[in-house]
C-alpha cells in the first residue's frame, strides 16, 4: 500500500507496526539497549506521524533511515542510559542459547566489541552487516558518501576480526560452568566450593527486588537448594558470558543466568527471575537473520 493513500491515523499506525519488530532490532544492536531501542523507535514514529507521508515512497526505508538517525543522535549526544549492573533494576540480557553460535563474527563483535566501535563505524557495520542495507542508503543517514560509508564499515570490521576469541577459552568457560551445573544438580556442596571462588557473589534479581549472595559457602548453599527442583538447565551465552537458562518442564522460563569466569573457578553470578523482566528477554536460537 502506498504511504500517500493512508490518509486515515488507524491506517498510518497500522503499517508502523509492521515495521516495529525489525526497527526495535535494528535499534537494540546499535545501542546495545532494549530499553533505548524502545525509545529510539518511538521517537521513529513520533516524527513519522508528523510528517506528510504523500512524501515517503518506501515507508519500511524511511523509517530505518529516520531510526538509524536517531540512534547516532543518542550515541553522539551519549543520552544512552548507562548500563549499570548492580544497580536495582536487572540488566539488559542478549541470550543466545547455543555456545558454538559464538564462532560467529557478527555475534562476538555486537557481544564484545560493540562499545568500542564509534558512532558512525557501528551504524555502519550493523546495518550493513546484520540487515544488509546498501551503503548508499546507510551514507544517507550519517551525511557521507556511499564510498566512504563503505569504508567506515571496513574499518569496524577490521576491529571486530582483530578482537581476540579463542575458542579454547570458551570452551574452559563452558567446562566451569557446565561443572557447576553438574554439582548443583546433583547436591554436590564440596564440589560446587571447589568451583566456585571464596569471594564469588552472585546477583539476583528477583520479583521482590534485589539478592546480593557472597562467598562460596553462601552460593553453594543456595545452589544446592534446586537440587529436587523439577526444572532444565540448558547451556547459552547471556550478554557474552557462559551461562544458562532455566525452565520448567513445560517448556516455562524461569531464570537467566551468566557467569564470569577467572582460570578454573566462577568469580560472579548474575541472574535474573523477575517474571516481569523475564516476559521481555528473547531467547535466541540463532542470530537473526539479515533483512533486504
């Protein structure tokens, strides 16, 4: 349908929220929040409603120009709410549930190098490599030609290749934590002390608020609690870190949880089971696919 016909509110709105879901995507890889995605695709349509849409001949490319503006604008300004991760509100969670996805590029460099990446060279890299939007199209949302666009883009992909994954620390990581597991199920507390290291906190948040637990006796005593529990435990990456995700038997998800490893022994937990916050973490299969 023709952006020029929708002359009726209902119909413009509508056709936004066709459009939502991948604006929110693309909003949350390039800011690294969902919350300021949210914010970002709002403002998207704050000004789409202001606008004379007889003037927009491809809705679904305008909005992603206008989004992608407005999340430079954030970057630049640094109005992005700043991640804090022990505050009382729970994080952010990125939840890939499948450790080998992390051989992925793409994956690794929006986990770990996302922050390092300026402005322009994220916008650039992201929307051309995540949603294969053309450069020319990307160089009309930061004001440079398609040519030099291209370049920004080259350049945050040399960062991203150039940034250390060795799967073999992955795959130590994996071991720690898939240990834990292993000796929280099984109500194994020397063992679960042996993993753990006598200054590990662990953070929770909680329907009720906040739980701080610290050192080892205190974290593996909690842990051996849910050894009767009639819940899955299954392996992922959570914002970048070996973890898990939880759920009932019928498929439910119950908690989120990553875990910093250091040598052979996990230093932190966080984790989240505040329904509320859960009901808006997606749990990822595999990267999205890239968009036309």
């Amino acid at each position: 349908m023709k952006v020029a016909a929708m002359s009726e509110p209902d119909d413009l709105a509508a056709a936004f929220e066709q459009h939502r879901p991948r604006l929110t995507t693309v909003a949350h890889r390039i800011l690294g929040s969902r919350a300021d995605a949210e914010d970002a695709v709002q403002e998207a349509w704050l000004r789409l409603a202001r606008q004379d849409t007889g003037t927009i001949d491809n809705l679904g490319g305008w909005l992603t120009t206008v989004t992608g503006r407005i999340c430079v604008d954030m970057l630049r300004s640094k109005k992005i709410k700043p991640e804090i991760p022990y505050g009382d509100q729970p994080p952010d969670l990125v939840v890939i549930e499948d450790d080998e996805l992390l051989a992925d590029a793409v994956g690794q460099a929006l986990l770990v190098v996302l922050d390092t990446l300026r402005p322009a060279e994220r916008l650039a890299f992201v929307l051309h490599d995540m949603f294969a939007v053309p450069f020319d199209e990307i160089g009309q949302i930061l004001g440079r030609s398609a040519d030099a666009t291209k370049m920004l883009a080259s350049r945050a992909r040399r960062k991203v290749q150039g940034t250390p994954h060795p799967a073999g620390e992955r795959r130590r990581q994996r071991a720690v934590v898939d240990a834990f597991l292993a000796a929280a199920r099984g109500g194994d507390f020397d063992g679960l002390l042996r993993i753990l290291d006598p200054d590990v906190t662990w953070r929770t948040w909680t329907a009720r608020g906040l739980v701080v637990r610290h050192g080892a006796t205190a974290v593996a005593a909690r842990a051996q609690q849910g050894v009767h529990a009639a819940i899955t435990a299954h392996p992922a990456r959570v914002n970048g870190e070996a973890g898990f995700v939880v759920r009932a038997l019928n498929g439910k998800l119950l908690a989120v949880m990553a875990c910093t490893v250091s040598g052979d022994r996990i230093v932190e937990m966080l984790s989240v089971s505040d329904p509320a916050h859960l009901a808006t973490v997606t749990v990822t299969s595999e990267p999205p696919p890239p968009s036309s």
